[in-house]
C-alpha cells in the first residue's frame, strides 16, 4: 500500500562466507543496475558484507545500522564493510563502534530506534482490569518479559528472581514470552525450582501492545542490549520497568524517576526492586507515566525517520 516491494532472496545464513550469499551476490547486483537503486542500507553483518560488494561493483553507496555489540573477529576486523555511514542505536553501541573497531567518529551517525507510541496507548483501570478478567488473572500480580529465548537475555536470572518475589506475593506468576533456542533449558529452570504453577511460556506475538497492559512489572534482565525495543514498547504502554543497567538500557531508563535499573546476573537485587514495583503500585505507576511521556518525546518513530532520510540525503543530493 505505501508503494514498497520485497524481493526475497535466500540468504538466511549466519556466516559471510556462506555459498548461498555470494550466490545472491549477482541478483543483487542486477537488481540495483536494473532499478537505477541510488542508495542501499544493511541492517546485518550478512547484508553489509553483501552491500560492501555491491557497492564496489556498482558504485552505490551504502549505509549500515549496527543494533548491539559484537566481537572483535579476525575477518570482522580485515573486512569490517560498516558503510559509509553506520547509525548506532545507542551511545553505548557508539562507544563499542568507536573503541572496539576504531569506526571513525565522524562516520557514525547515533540514531535510536523509535516507536510509534500511538500502538502503543495506555488502557485505563477499568478496561485492563475486564481485560485481566478475561485472562483469569485478576488480582494476581503478573511479571512479564517479552524476548528472545536466548542466553544474553538473562532470563534465568528473572526465573531465580521469581523464588523472592513470591515470598512476599505468593500470587504471583511471570510470563515468558517469546521463542528461542534457550526454552527447555529456561523450562527445566522453572521445573527445578518448584515455579510450574507461577510461570508461563507463552509464543511469540506480532503485537505486543496486546499483552503488556496486563502487566504489573514489565522485566528485562539482560547481559547485553543495544537498546532495548521490547522496553520502549512497554513504557509507551504505561508499564512500570525493572532492567538491567547494560548498553542502551541506560538510555532509556533514569534510575527510580523512570523505572529501576539493577546490576547484570543479579537475581536478588533483580527481585527487590520488582518487589519495589509491586507493593507501591502509585509510585510505579508515576514512574510508568514519566517514562511513557519521555518515551514519546525523544524516543519518537517520526524523530528516527528524520534523522535516518538526512544520513540517505548525504548520498543521494544531485
């Protein structure tokens, strides 16, 4: 509808040196040629190797995003191909550019994601609590995290965290939702310790914005996070946020004015300041509201398309 087509190639691989890759290679290159393309712009290591190629061979220029951190491999560092232009999504992930593969400064473009806040609007007492009706939750607090099953995730440590909260809140019960490599492992977390009745896995959902209003405490312990999507959306949701104090997180999160921040791999501090959370629910529901608003303001869908269509504009002026 918005005048934009996909063409599929198959390069669903991890490694650069994957045949199927520099099989794609000449599709691509015809397709740029054919389409008069003035500009490409890779969201992966994948497709920046590609566009590097692309580029040299067509004399397209290129952009790449980089979403988190990486480490410093030996073909990564001989043949880094970030673009003429990368956007870091974080300052963090700016600082990782800069220090861990001498990125030029002056080629880095700091762009957070943005959020269209509008799919994500608040629901009012009344509507979340027929909602939690509907879910056969009502009155129990409700722990949620919406992510990769994955070990950078951290979610064993919300799992372990799960055994302090419900001794003070023996109703409780979290939600995991999300799909990945990690999930028998996370359920024989659950099963070790006890949690089968307070904790849920639930599949990956397109919209998010349909479960997080039954949320009390959105959580989201990672090792590592470029910035934090899954976070954004919950506090564009009005839900109050316990996250760890890595990457972009510290960007998205003032510590006790937005949300609460909490060391990596620590599951009982993880688990006091949910507890905070739960048992003051006006001041975690001020902090949600304070988040919610900055969110919008310097966190915006509108503010990210600006800034990335001024990185195209350097490259496409006649």
């Amino acid at each position: 509808r918005a005048g934009v087509f996909h063409v599929r190639m198959d390069i669903k691989v991890k490694s650069e040196a994957h045949p199927k890759l520099w099989a794609a290679i000449p599709q691509l290159i015809r397709f740029i040629k054919d389409n008069k393309i003035d500009i490409m712009h890779a969201q992966t290591r994948v497709t920046a190797v590609m566009a590097s190629i692309a580029s040299n061979m067509t004399g397209v220029p290129y952009v790449t995003t980089c979403h988190g951190f990486f480490k410093p491999r030996l073909f990564r560092l001989m043949f880094p191909c970030w673009g003429r232009t990368v956007i870091a999504i974080s300052a963090p992930v700016k600082e990782h550019l800069e220090c861990g593969f001498n990125v030029d400064p002056t080629r880095i473009a700091l762009i957070p994601n943005g959020l269209d806040s509008t799919q994500f609007a608040p629901v009012n007492a009344r509507q979340r609590e027929v909602l939690r009706e509907e879910k056969r939750i009502s009155g129990n607090p409700v722990i949620g995290i919406i992510a990769r099953l994955s070990p950078v995730k951290g979610i064993d440590v919300l799992i372990a965290a799960m055994t302090d909260v419900l001794k003070q809140f023996p109703n409780a019960c979290l939600w995991i939702v999300g799909e990945g490599d990690q999930e028998m492992y996370l359920r024989e977390c659950v099963h070790k310790r006890g949690l089968l009745m307070h904790v849920q896995f639930l599949p990956a959902v397109n919209q998010t914005s349909v479960l997080l209003p039954l949320l009390d405490v959105f959580v989201m312990p990672s090792l590592q996070e470029g910035l934090g999507l899954s976070v954004m959306e919950a506090q564009a949701s009005g839900v109050p946020v316990v996250v760890s104090r890595v990457g972009g997180m510290i960007d998205l999160v003032e510590e006790g004015q937005t949300g609460f921040l909490v060391p990596p791999n620590q599951y009982q501090e993880l688990a006091a300041k949910i507890i905070m959370m739960l048992k003051d629910p006006i001041k975690a529901q001020a902090m949600a509201e304070k988040a919610r608003v900055r969110i919008k303001t310097l966190f915006s869908a509108a503010r990210m398309v600006k800034d990335t269509r001024h990185c195209y504009e350097q490259y496409t002026r006649r």
